[in-house]
C-alpha cells in the first residue's frame, strides 16, 4: 500500500530533495561543498527574513536546543520556561538538568499562554536572563502568541527571548529580527520537508553578547566556534553532508513557492482540517491552533489508538496518537511541510470510512469533506 506520512513529524520528503541527497558523497572540506553550504545559509537567511543565517547543526531540533542553553546561559541563571505541552516541558526539564534556576509559567495542556501571565512573570522575576516558549507546541498543537511576547521580553534588556519554532519555521510568518526573538531553534524533520538529523539555531546580537559570557560546559555545541567556520561556509564538525545537499534543494523549492504562499497554505490546510473534524462531530482540542497539526479529541467510545489503527490497517496513514497527559484521548494530524489539498481530502476520507466501521456513527458519508471542500476551493486560482 502506498505510504502516507501525515505525522506531526517526520513529515513527507520530496522526491526531488530524495534524489539531491541519493548523489555521490562529497567532501566537506571542499569548494564544492562551500558552495552548496552557502546556498542553504542564503535560503534560511530569505526564509526568516534575517541579515544572518541561522547556524546548522548535525544533531535533531532537542540537540539544537541543548545548544542554545550551554552557549547562552550560565550556571545558576534564571530561566522562566511556558508549558503547557511536553516540548515546553522538555525545555524546563533540560534547563533544570542544566543547572538553571527553572521557574515554570504553568500553562494548562490545550490552552495558550496569555499576555498578562507572561507580564506577572517577568515582573516577579527581573533577575531572568531567559524566557522560552512554544511557538507551536506539537503535543497539543496549541500556536502560543509568540508576536505579543516578543514585544514584552523587548523592554527587558538582561531577558533573552527563547523560542522553539521546530513546527513554526516553514509553516508560518516567524521572523526572528521582526518578532524580537534572541534565539530561535528549528529542526529538519517537520517544516523542512527534510528527514531527521538537522537542528537549527538562530541568535540576535544580544544573544551573541551573552554568549561571551556564559560559564555552561560546551564542546561539540561550541557555538561560536560554529559561527566562525559557517561564517567561512564550512562546519567545525564532520557536517551531515547528505542532508546539506538535501537543504539546498528543500529551500529552492519553498522559494519557488514564495513565504506567503507556503503559508497561506498550512492556514488553508489548518482551517480545513478544522472544519472537517467538526463536521463529523469531533471536539477539537486546542483553543488557539497552530497551522501545523490538528489535535482531535477521539470519541470516548472508541478504544484509545483505534483511529490511529484503523487508518494505519486501512490505508497506511501514519497520523499521531495523544502523548503523556492526552495519552489516548486526542489523535493528531499532521499538515506541515510537503502536504497539499489532496492529502487532506484523503486522510479526512479515510477517517470517515475507519470510524463508521469503528461503531462511530455521529455524522454521515462525505460530511468532512463537504466542510473542507469550501475552504480549499479558496486555494485554487
Ligand atoms: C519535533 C519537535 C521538537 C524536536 O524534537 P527532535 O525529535 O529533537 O527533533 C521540539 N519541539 C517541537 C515543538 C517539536 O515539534
């Protein structure tokens, strides 16, 4: 049966980006591979509209974070980490794990962080150096207003913006420079349309400044040694060179598809999706969604992975079950990356039939797709 990847992560490749990374290996220490580097540098620099690129590490989006806290933090610092999902989470676990002073902004699973709990926050703690947050918290596929956010931590000069933007990148308008973010982490496997083993970090000038000073070991994440070799388009390690050449031609054809159109797509994909589940009377679990997922609650009649099941056993759909605390009780869809129209018609198709033959029998044949239709009709000029 054909493959149908619509995972929260990893996400469909494109044969072309299969092809580019199935060539002959190359050298790294060449002109060769200088080239190609420099052509990704420049692709990340137009997708995040930034003066400079983004540094890209061998490792995937967790490594990149760890990265992030050794190189721009120091032992003892206060970090305020939001939660609300288990991404957040893991960045509050690993900061403590870091020897940080970690102060949780405790986020209920499915809601998004408000304004005037991050304003508490940052008034309770003037010492923090760093605030993390979310942009697109997977596990729950909850869009945190990272927009708001940045221009708060803006008016706290000694507080670095953090933000993870694994499910962001590639999916919507995120801008380091313009949205007042200091450190912004993404990896390859979601957004991308790359396989795993990319992470990415970008960091502003105050980010940088900090950087000289922090006393946190480092060693294979060294990041200004980094900077100083990618800056000569090289790597201070042994670089995942296949993926490179993978990067470069991911990035030529998002900038043949231009920023807004990608993310005019992942909205109509979202607002589809959204629709769709509705339609056939399921609750959507996410009060402010992201573009890159849809989080559905799956009906308490049903046992807790048989949606996930039956679109595997029925049509070889690889969706998402719930993680941790929502373990069985939502299921998610991913959209992100190299999905379109049809691949939404077809998931939401293939749901429909899997959940009749479940015993689920709350809308009737074609509902979904009748909600979605609408919505992608938009998309066809
Ligand atoms: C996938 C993901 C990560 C990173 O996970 P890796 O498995 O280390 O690449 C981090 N944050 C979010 C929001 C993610 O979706």
């Amino acid at each position: 049966m054909k493959y149908r990847l619509l995972a929260p992560g990893p996400t469909p490749v494109p044969d072309s980006v299969l092809r580019e990374m199935s060539q002959t290996l190359i050298h790294h220490r060449t002109d060769h591979f200088e080239r190609i580097f420099s052509e990704c540098k420049d692709g990340l620099k137009w997708l995040l509209e930034t003066r400079t690129a983004p540094l890209v590490l061998s490792c995937s989006g967790t490594g990149a974070f760890e990265a992030g806290i050794e190189n721009f933090l120091s032992q003892g610092d206060t970090i305020l980490c939001i939660t609300g999902g288990k991404f957040a989470e893991n960045w509050l676990k690993m900061s403590a794990c870091f020897g940080l002073n970690a102060v949780e902004i405790l986020v209920p699973w499915g809601k998004a962080v408000t304004e005037s709990q991050v304003k508490a926050a940052l008034a309770s703690y003037p010492e923090a150096k760093a605030l993390v947050l979310v942009a697109s918290e997977t596990s729950t596929g909850v869009r945190h207003p990272f927009e708001a956010i940045g221009a708060l931590t803006k008016n706290h000069p000694d507080c670095l913006f953090v933000v993870d933007g694994v499910t962001a990148v590639g999916v919507f308008d995120i801008a380091p420079e313009r949205h007042n973010i200091d450190v912004l982490v993404f990896g390859s496997q979601k957004g991308l349309m790359l396989p795993p083993g990319l992470g990415f970090i970008w960091a502003s000038e105050k980010a940088w400044a900090r950087a000289r000073e922090s006393n946190l070991p480092k060693f294979y994440f060294d990041l200004a040694k980094e900077k100083k070799a990618q800056t000569a388009n090289q790597t201070g390690h042994t670089p995942a060179v296949s993926l490179i050449m993978g990067l470069k031609e991911a990035l030529l054809i998002m900038k043949s598809e231009g920023r807004e159109a990608i993310f005019s797509r992942h909205l109509r994909l979202a607002k589809a999706a959204r629709a769709a589940a509705s339609a056939l009377g399921l609750e959507l679990f996410a009060e402010s969604p992201t573009e890159a997922i849809t989080s559905i609650y799956s009906p308490k009649s049903l046992e807790p992975d048989a949606i996930y099941q039956g679109l595997m056993k029925f049509a070889n759909f690889t969706i998402a079950g719930g993680q941790e605390q929502m373990a069985g009780k939502i299921f998610r869809i991913g959209h992100m990356g190299y999905v379109d129209d049809i691949d939404l018609i077809g998931v939401f198709g293939a749901l429909e039939i899997v959940l009749k033959k479940l015993g689920y029998e709350k809308f009737s044949m074609g509902a979904s797709i009748a909600a979605a239709s609408p919505i992608l009709k938009e998309g066809f000029r």
